[in-house]
C-alpha cells in the first residue's frame, strides 16, 4: 500500500470520527460532511523514534532512578530523572530530537509491552512504523489534531506544560479517562482499515487474540485548559474533556476549563508477528500481552506528554492547519537523522530478550489498586 493510499485511509477513517460524532442518527448534508472530511485531513501526523527504554519516570516519581515500571520514550535528548515542573524547557535544554519535525523536542512516552511466554518468561514487544510513514526505529505515531470544522482555532501548549491521561493502577473499566484503546490488526497493510481509532472492533483490553498485523494502541489526551497552570498535583486536573459532546464535535470546553487545546493522540504500532506461536501461549487461549506496570488487561493503559516545541512554532503550524509530516512552516529531518538521537540508559538493567521478570520485578496483577493522595 503506497503512502497516499494510506494517508487516505487515515483521514477518511478519523472524518468518519467526525461524522460519529456529530451522531450518525442525525444525517449530514453532502457539502458540510465533505467540508469535515477536508478539515480532518489538516492534522499533524508523524513519526518519533526510540530515544531510549528505561524505567524513569520525571512526572510521577520525579528525581527517583529507577522509576517503579519500564517506559519506552520519544523525543528532545534532555529527557532525565529530575525535569523541574514549569521551569524545565527541553526546547532549550536538548541537542537533538528523535521526531520528524526537528524542532520539536518534546517528550512522548508509555509503558512497554512484555509478552509472557507458556514458560513464564517475559520478551520486550518491539515497535514497528505506523503505515504511511517513514522508517523509524521503534517509537511513537504523534498527532497534533486541530478542530474538525477547519475555522475554530486551538492555542498551543506553553513552555512548561505537562499532562497525563490514563491510570497505570487500573485493571478494570471503572475511572478509565476516554477514548485509550487497542486494535488488533489481521494482516501488516491493515487491511481492513478498522475506521477511526476507538470505533468498531476496538477494545479498551489487550486484544485475546493472535493479530497477524500487530497491535495498534491509542491514548488521546483532554482538550481543554483552565489557562492558568502549567501542570497539576495528580498531573490531569489542569485539562479536561469537553462540558458537552466532544472534541470531534467541537463541543464547548467547561467554564473552568475555557482554552481550547489540540488534541494530541498517540498511537503505539506493537509488533506481535514473532510471538504468533501457539506453542508459545498460555494453554487455556488467554492473553498473554502484559503491560510493564504489570497490566495484562490493558485498562492500565496511559501516556505522558511533556511540551517542548521551540518559541512559537507550534501555534503557528496549527494556525496554518498543517497536515502530515510535513510543514512549511517547519523544520523536518530525515529518519536516518531522528534514528541517530538516542540516549544511554541512566536506570540501568535487562530489558531486551527474554527475562525471568518483568524489568523491576513488577508482578502481574488482576486488580484495581488505589493510587495514594498526591
């Protein structure tokens, strides 16, 4: 499948999102569903490579080395342990990004995904390039997703800005933020496409079934901002989801929250090919994906976002509706470059082949815990 081909499919796929939901109930005239579908096409859509795995943590557990569980990260170079909340600016403090846009030294990062064989034994899942995309090593699909109207603007994340959707406690629906979600795809083309993410056969669990495509995860993150604070006790208060309908929908954000963010989503391609051995898998057919905080259900499934765009950059690809990987109002750089900005381990352990445990002895778990008082 060559990449507009591809890069079709994904807009067409996230106008059907859209359409969704303004509420497939209600029909939508020819003209303005086609404008929606033109306005979903302007989203920033690209590539990071792996910058490093290690267990650190700078949001949750600041300044502690390791971290509780294993995180794979993507992004600007000065990623470390101790990231001082609001005052620290990667933009300024990198040398290098691992992303395509190569101003945009940002973090991105999630939990890694271990396959735990019949033996008991855990491997590393590894990464794979999401479709339409460049070669890159491992990492993160990023999107920057403005209003799907194509007219109403967003304000860009300030210096200092942090924020983190999902709960790495969790092992059931219940308190689970929206639209964090897995796809299970049947062949490595994605053919069928599957629609917009979170829609149709998706799950909020790990998939319990062989994917012959892999596995696609999904974090989105809230869309509105109480324009005040750059980060937040639990790291979620400061942002929300908007009062009524959705981001899709352009419904309005709360009083408490009034600016309108983009919607930034992640999407994680996991290649799950080599462990397609029945041989392999537990003998009752029961999934044997585990996150590394220990999550076999994939209801712990989170993100971290840490901004680091320089100057102004950001709102002004957002205001110029941008669309891809590339950008004329930005820098890009190629894979082979983004490949070359990786960083030494600073928590340092196994990660790679298989192991006895998962990387800090964290156990798998089947229940919800209580995550203490910030």
């Amino acid at each position: 499948m060559d990449f507009m081909m591809s890069w079709k499919l994904v807009t067409v796929a996230l106008a059907f999102l859209a359409h969704e939901a303004f509420g497939a109930a209600t029909p939508v005239p020819a003209d303005e569903l086609a404008k929606r579908q033109f306005a979903t096409a302007a989203m920033m859509r690209f590539e990071c490579s792996q910058l490093v795995i290690e267990r650190l943590d700078p949001l949750v557990q600041p300044g502690q080395t390791p971290s509780a569980h294993l995180h794979q990260i993507v992004g600007g170079n000065s990623f470390n342990a101790s990231m001082q909340p609001v005052d620290y600016d990667p933009s300024k403090l990198s040398t290098c990004t691992s992303c395509t846009f190569s101003e945009d030294f940002s973090n991105y990062w999630t939990a890694s995904l271990y396959f735990k064989a019949r033996n008991g034994t855990f491997k590393r899942v590894p990464q794979m390039t999401n479709l339409g995309l460049k070669g890159k090593n491992g990492g993160i699909t990023v999107y920057y997703i403005p209003p799907y109207d194509g007219k109403t603007k967003v304000t860009a994340f300030k210096p200092g800005f942090r924020m983190i959707v999902g709960d790495p406690m969790l092992r059931t629906g219940e308190g689970q933020q929206k639209q964090l979600c897995h796809r299970c795809y049947s062949n490595i083309k994605q053919d069928p496409f599957g629609g917009a993410p979170c829609t149709g056969n998706d799950t909020y669990t790990l998939p319990t079934a062989m994917c012959g495509g892999g596995i696609r995860a999904t974090i989105t993150f809230p869309t509105c901002w109480d324009g005040k604070n750059l980060d937040s006790p639990d790291h979620k208060s400061h942002i929300a989801y908007p009062s009524s309908g959705s981001f899709e929908s352009t419904g309005p954000c709360p009083s408490s929250h009034p600016v309108r963010l983009p919607q930034v989503m992640y999407e994680i391609m996991w290649d799950t090919r080599e462990f397609n051995d029945k041989t392999l898998w537990p003998t009752d057919g029961s999934n044997p994906f585990v996150y590394s905080m220990g999550d076999p259900t994939g209801y712990g499934w989170h993100g971290d976002y840490l901004f680091g765009w320089k100057g102004d950059l950001l709102q002004k690809a957002l205001d110029a509706r941008c669309t891809g990987d590339t950008c004329t109002a930005l820098k890009t750089q190629s894979a082979t470059v983004a490949n070359q900005c990786m960083k030494e381990q600073q928590a340092v352990e196994p990660t790679e082949g298989w192991l006895k445990e998962l990387p800090g002895g964290m156990p798998v778990t089947y229940k919800s815990f209580a995550r203490p008082i910030p």
